[in-house]
C-alpha cells in the first residue's frame, strides 16, 4: 500500500488506549496542509490492542492510519516508540510529521528527530504553507511569550514539530468517512536504551480538564489566600464551569498545577474567561488571550491583564466576585 | 559515580517586558540566572554527591559570559567546570547544540547526566533527550524525584495525570523538573573557592570533536526567519467602579453574550 508523496503525519497520542483530543486537532489542521501540498494526511497510532481506534482517527480527518500493534507498545516508552516512529519515517519519508505538545509528545519528537537527524520546532501556535514558495512555516512564542518567531527546516526532511494542545481544531468528526490501515512490518529490538515500568502512580486530579471547558473562572495572587481564591469555585460552579490559576496562584499552594493556565500551564480558548486577580503576565496571556470573552476584574488599572480583556473592571475580587455569584444565581433562579 | 549536569545561562524572562510604543523587547537590565530547570538538575546531582560521593561536573555552552553561572555552580557544591565557547558554535538550534554538548561530554567520564527539562527562554525541552540520542544511551524526560540502585537509575517520571516508576540503566540521561527540590545556596566559602580555588576549563571549537556540518548555524535543520512581538488585541472596556455598579455591569455583558 503506498502512501503519496509530501505526506503530512500526525502521530496520535493515546493513554489508556483513548486518543488524546490534541491528535484530533492536529489531524484538523493536517488536512489543510496536506490539501496544500496536494498529499494527504496519515495518522501513526502506537500501542497494544488499539487496532479499534483507528476507526475514531479516520472520522476526524486522517486519510490513511499506520497502525503498530504490539505488546512492547501498550505503555509510552521513549525507545520502543522511537523505534517505530523512525523506522516509519525511513520508510514512507513523509514531509511534515506533527506530535501534540503532550508529555509524551515532548520526550518522543526530540529522540526521533535526533535519530532521523532532522529539525524540530517546539510548541508552535501556528503552522502554515506559505503561498508560492511551500516553504512549511512554524511558529512558536519565544521569551516566555514574548515574541513569537517563524522557524522552518529547509533542507532536512521530515520537518518535524510539537504543537501546544488547544490551540487547532478538530473537524467535526465523519464517521462515514473511509481510510485505509496500514500495519506496521517493521522490528522492535530490545537494547541498553529500554527502560522498566515497575508502577504508575495516578495524580489524583481532578477529571475536569480546564481545556475542554467552556467557561473558565481564573485567579491569581490578588484573590490574596486559599479562602479568596475558593470564592472562585463557587462563581465556576454557578455558571457551569472550572477553575483556572495563574502561575503565582499555583507557586501559592492554593491550586493544582494542571489547572495552571499559560506559557507553562495550558492554553485554553473558551467561551468565556473570567480573571480575577490576575495582573497578567505575559506568560498568562498567551494562554488564554483566545478566549471569546475576556473579562477581567483587578483593582490596578495599570495590570495588563486589561490589554487583553474585552470587559475590564477595575475593583477589588474579593468583593466583586461573591456579589457576582450571587447576582448570578438569583437570575438563574427567575428562570 | 561520575555526574555531569548541563546548565545553560537565560535572560530572567519574568523580567523581560515589550517596549509598547516600539513593540520590541527590552532587555536591558534584564539580569541572566541559571536556568531554574537546571539548578534543580544540579541540586539533584549535589544531593547523589552528599549520600554516596559523587563527582559532579557541569557544562554549558554559550558566550564567555556564561562563566558566571558554572561558577555559581561551582560556588554550590560542584567539582569541575567546562564552558564550550566559540563563534563556531554560534547560532545552534536544537539539534546542533545537542550534537556539540554531546560530543564534549564523550570526552568525558560519565555515569549520569542530568539537564533541566527545558530552558526559560526557549522552553523547547529537546536538548536533553538529544544529547542521549547522540550518546546512545536512554533518557528519561521529566523526572520529579530520583534514586540510584546498584547500576540503574530509578525515577519517578511526571505525565498530565500520573507518575511513571521507571528504571534505566546506566549510563542514562534524565531532565529534570524545577519542582523536584528546593536547590541550595551557595556559600561564603564555596564562592571562594568557585573563584579562587577551582577553574572553568574552557573549551572551544578544536577541543571538541565534533563535525564542522553538526555545529553552529550551519549544522543547525532549523532556520529563524523572523520573529514579531507578539500582536495584543485591541483592548475592550475599561470601567472603574464601586461594586454593585460593577457587578451589574458584568451581568448585562453575560446576558449580551448569551452566557445567561
């Protein structure tokens, strides 16, 4: 079975044999710049008993799905997978191939491209082909955040680079569509690189993803204390949704790390973003300034959380956001 | 136990701020730190040094200036300093960095090197891995605590919703998270003899056997071809208070929106 030319690979993150949703969203965008190229959008699924996923890779967009099925697999290790990956690269030498900026995605990319001596560009917000030339364009924020810069890889193939989660969409999946699944025929080979899983310990989080939400309501070191920033819960359970931090809010002890919005939090696009004490980092801002609806509430007027927010309150959170629940839930009960 | 710790010198980004008429960074008097990341891979590595007497190597590449930080990890505990400095060098992606740090460090003697998980500045978390790869021997990315048995490392490896008990034999590379400790300061003594007593061993281009197609701007995949200040959307309203009005205000937006 061939597969065309310039094709555009998606490597699909699962845990637990369930697709991580940022392999959807980079299989969205894969389409358009495959479309470009005129090629076509292969998904790369790893892992043990998995073959029934293919069929979810399909609907969301992926034309064609290499499938390795093997035992070695079930669990993400860095070298069985860097195995498969560049042995698939050498041998359907694909143009672009594109990993969520995930865990795993972060700790496969460089190992595969140091084996397959290509480039690699982190964390990019923004991929494109640019008209006329079809140079493959990847941007990334640099400087915490600072700055955004275009990279591309002119010369080694494939051009390779993770992309934040949250930041391209999905399709809406067909789940009529049809692509063909191709088995991995290659080897793994056991080596010194092999490492040992002897226990996986869960986190103990929250199941509620901050980046599926659709409304988030997010505190930083103004909410001032544990108390102050608890008020905020009560503001996301009225209005249906979860609880986002700033970074100090989380160095602060009063929110959990994978609720950490930002450079080095999670980037999130909402329907609705309310910031409560939040002064605004840039390293914030870069994760949420795409949101629909930004309002921020911060008693300096200076904060440049103002720069981004499409409502800006100038007070005091502590004292605005309970009177804001409260307003919220007497109008949710006239209803 | 030989260690060696990769540690790279980065402008304090929370310091760093755009010019708003200009839209360009502002890096004057923005000071350079070690890498947080990275001192926490050194206060890993000091930590093996106090329980089973390890020798701690660090090395970092960069400009002449970067001298400042391999003394301050020397002025922390650190045994022996290398600084990979050459115009030769300059302009490195990734890859060619990876490439230039990993042949110094076959140079020398090493059971584990640890780096940080990835640096403030670039936030590209690939050099550790890489450096492994080019060595042939396994990483382990993202390691939030760490011990040594026999001849493996065992780590407990951070994901978004579990740890990992993993082990590896040595030689092996780990990054490391800045969350895993609280690092040590240096001490009046220990920066005496960071610059009074131990040296950094400067190496440049023919010290290190590297090919000339694997350093530098030219053994680099990846090109800059620009970089933009970051465009910040038109602000919305800006209104200013007491507190009723305020709430008020917010509840007319959400109904606008159809939120409620």
């Amino acid at each position: 079975m061939s597969i065309k030319e310039k094709a555009v690979f998606v490597f699909a993150d699962q845990v637990d044999n369930q697709i991580t949703p940022v392999s959807f969203e980079l299989i969205g965008k894969a389409r358009d710049l495959a479309e470009q190229l005129g090629s076509e959008v292969v998904a790369l699924l790893l892992g043990f008993q998995v073959a029934d996923l293919t069929n979810e890779l399909i609907a969301y967009g992926a034309q064609k799905v290499i499938l390795a099925d093997h035992a070695e697999l079930e669990h993400y290790r860095t070298e069985p997978y860097t195995q498969v990956v560049a042995q698939v690269i050498e041998k359907y030498q694909p143009e672009i191939v594109l990993f969520g900026a995930t865990s795993i995605g972060r700790d496969l990319a460089p190992r595969v491209a140091g084996r397959v001596h290509t480039g690699l560009t982190a964390d990019c917000t923004s991929l494109e082909i640019e008209e006329g030339t079809d140079r493959f364009l990847m941007t990334r924020p640099a400087f915490g955040g600072n700055l955004l810069a275009t990279i591309v890889c002119p010369d080694h193939r494939p051009a390779m680079a993770t992309v934040r989660p949250g930041v391209m969409i999905k399709r809406e999946p067909d789940e009529s569509a049809i692509g063909e699944v191709i088995n991995f025929d290659g080897l793994i080979t056991e080596n010194n690189m092999f490492t040992i899983i002897h226990d996986v310990l869960k986190r103990g989080l929250s199941k509620h993803d901050i980046q599926d939400a659709r409304i988030i309501v997010s505190g930083g070191r103004g909410m001032k204390n544990a108390e102050g920033f608890a008020m905020l819960k009560e503001l996301a359970d009225v209005l249906g949704g979860e609880v986002g931090s700033s970074r100090a809010a989380v160095d602060a002890g009063w929110e959990d790390k994978s609720k950490q919005v930002g450079q080095t939090g999670k980037t999130v696009r909402p329907n609705l973003y309310i910031a409560c004490g939040i002064s605004g980092a840039i390293q914030h801002l870069a994760g949420m300034e795409e949101s629909d609806l930004i309002i921020a509430i911060n008693n300096d007027p200076t904060a440049p959380i103002f720069h981004v927010a499409d409502v800006g309150i100038v007070g005091d959170a502590l004292k605005i956001v309970p009177k804001l629940t409260e307003a919220i839930r007497s109008e949710r009960a006239q209803l | 136990m030989k260690i060696i710790v990769c540690i790279k010198q980065v402008p304090d980004t929370t310091e760093v701020r755009i010019d708003p008429v200009k839209g360009t960074l502002i890096r004057e008097g923005v000071p350079s730190i070690m890498n947080p990341d990275d001192k926490a891979g050194l206060e890993a590595a000091l930590r093996l040094k106090d329980e089973l007497g390890a020798h701690v190597t660090v090395i970092s590449m960069g400009p002449r200036q970067a001298d400042t930080v391999l003394r301050e990890a020397l002025a922390m505990g650190a045994d022996a300093a290398y600084l990979l400095t050459d115009p030769a060098f300059s302009g490195a992606d990734t890859w060619a960095t990876s490439s230039t740090l990993a042949a110094a460090i076959g140079k020398l003697d090493y059971d584990l090197i640890i780096t940080g998980r990835q640096a403030i500045d670039g936030d590209t978390a690939q050099v550790g891995p890489e450096i492994a790869e080019h060595l042939g021997i396994p990483h382990i990315s993202y390691c939030r605590d760490l011990k040594i048995e026999g001849d493996e490392i065992v780590v407990k490896r951070q994901f978004e919703d579990r740890y990992q008990i993993l082990s590896a034999k040595l030689p092996a590379l780990i990054t490391a998270l800045g969350e895993m400790n609280h690092p040590r300061y240096m001490t009046p003594g220990g920066i005496f003899d960071a610059y009074r007593e131990k040296e950094v061993v400067i190496w440049s281009r023919n010290e290190v056997p590297v090919a000339d197609g694997n350093i530098g701007l030219k053994g680099s995949p990846t090109r800059v071809v620009k970089t933009n200040p970051k465009m910040l959307k038109q602000p919305g309203t800006v209104i200013e208070a007491g507190v009723e009005e305020s709430v008020q205000y917010v509840m007319a937006k959400l109904k606008e929106k159809y939120i409620l």
